[in-house]
C-alpha cells in the first residue's frame, strides 16, 4: 500500500504565499512602475539591491546621501525606501522623520550589518516598515520589499477611495 503525501495547512500557506509574493507585486500594481529608493553610502549595497530587485516594474533609484534622497524623494514618487541605519550626516531616524511629511509616505526599510534584536524591536516601534540585515539574503529582501510595495500600494488607493 502507497501512503500519499499530503502537505498540512502550514506548508500550503507558506507555498501559496511564495508564489503569490513572486508575482504579487506586478499583479497588485497593474502597469504602474514601483520606484524603491536606495540610501547608502555605499555603492556595493546599491549594485547589490539592483541585482536582487532586477524585476521589470521595479525601478531602483540611489542616493549616497541623506540630502540627495531628500532631493529624489521631492521629484519623484518612491513607493519604499531602502535606507542604511547610519548615514552621514543623519541615520534612517532623520529618513523616517522626512518621509512623515510626505503626502504619501514610502514604508522605511532599515539596513545594517548589525540588525540585531535592539534594532529591529526600535525600527519597527517607531514606524519603520522592516529591517534587513547585510549581507542581504535574497529571499528576504524580495519578500520585504514586496511586501512593503503592496501595503504601499494599497494604502494609496485606500486614500483614492476616501
């Protein structure tokens, strides 16, 4: 007698919420363009975003500095900002006090080498979104700033509606 392999309720969850994480973000959007944004000083951290986000309607933009994402967070509409803790001069508390101010905030996600337990329980207790620690792992970065787009995303159109 064969027994069948049937998956439990945790594995079919977590399998249905891979494959709709893969394609959730152009489904949700339609043919809109997701602009996230990059800081750090760091051109590595850059290339390394780009290279894992490389998605047709994902466009990356960077910034090297706090005030040159301040001046691309004016022109152009960023649905998430992906910022390093420590910029200079500022960190990711003086990003997330700017965006607050826009009409319709991008969702924050920290980055650090040490994204420890402290830094993540701050980050989110303040309004960050997320927190991912470097060296990026590509399943994480793509299911959190996936993520972070569809709340984005959903937040504008719940403004649209009202």
């Amino acid at each position: 007698m064969l027994l069948a392999t049937v998956p439990d309720k945790t594995e079919k969850v977590q399998s249905i919420g891979k494959s709709a994480m893969k394609d959730s973000a152009e489904i949700r959007t339609g043919n809109t363009t997701i602009t996230v944004l990059s800081v750090s000083p760091t051109q590595d951290d850059h290339d390394v975003l780009e290279r894992l986000l490389n998605r047709s309607k994902w466009q990356i933009r960077k910034a090297l500095t706090f005030s040159s994402a301040v001046a691309l967070l004016q022109e152009t509409q960023i649905s998430v900002v992906v910022c390093e803790r420590d910029l200079l001069p500022g960190t990711w508390k003086d990003m997330l006090d700017h965006l607050t101010l826009l009409p319709q905030p991008p969702h924050l996600i920290v980055t650090s080498r040490l994204a420890d337990d402290c830094l993540w329980a701050e980050a989110l207790n303040v309004g960050a979104y997320d927190v991912l620690a470097k060296p990026f792992d590509r399943t994480e970065v793509l299911r959190s700033v996936s993520l972070a787009c569809l709340h984005w995303n959903d937040q504008r159109h719940e403004a649209a509606i009202q």
